[in-house]
C-alpha cells in the first residue's frame, strides 16, 4: 500500500490518476464496439454452450441509460422465472 501511495504522489503518478477515468471510459468503450461487432459469434458460442437457455434469453448491446450518444455494457434480457 505504501508503495501505491508512494506512485501517486509522483509526477507520473500524478498524471496517471488525472486520465485514468477517461481511459477506463475510453477501454470499456472499446470492449462494447469489439463485443457489438461479434455479437453473433457470441451468442452461437454461448448458446452452444447453454442451448437450455435458447429462447430464454438473448445477450444484446443496449443504448446507455445515462448517455444514450455511448455504447454500454452487455445486457442479459429474458425471462426472469
């Protein structure tokens, strides 16, 4: 911990922690475009996987609550039995 605490108070530390939220933003933005463009892929993956779950549920990308102009995190939808 002292080491962290240590990093943070460095220069590089310093900068580190002033961009480290817009590149989380900027990395999980990505990972939804990567998972909007294999969304097939997917969902034969998974359901080969579960084929008890087909028709149950699908996994779909959906508009962001917050900001509908982001893509946002995969969403299970279904049947809620």
């Amino acid at each position: 911990m002292k080491s962290l605490v240590q990093f943070y108070e460095t220069p590089t530390g310093q900068h580190f922690s002033s961009v480290e939220i817009e590149l989380g933003n900027d990395l999980g933005e990505a990972a939804i475009q990567l998972g909007r463009e294999h969304i097939a892929e997917i969902n034969k993956e998974f359901f080969g996987e579960h084929p008890e779950l087909q028709g149950k549920i699908s996994l779909l990308l959906l508009p962001n609550r917050l900001n509908s102009s982001r893509p946002t995190d995969l969403t299970v939808s279904g049947n809620q039995e």
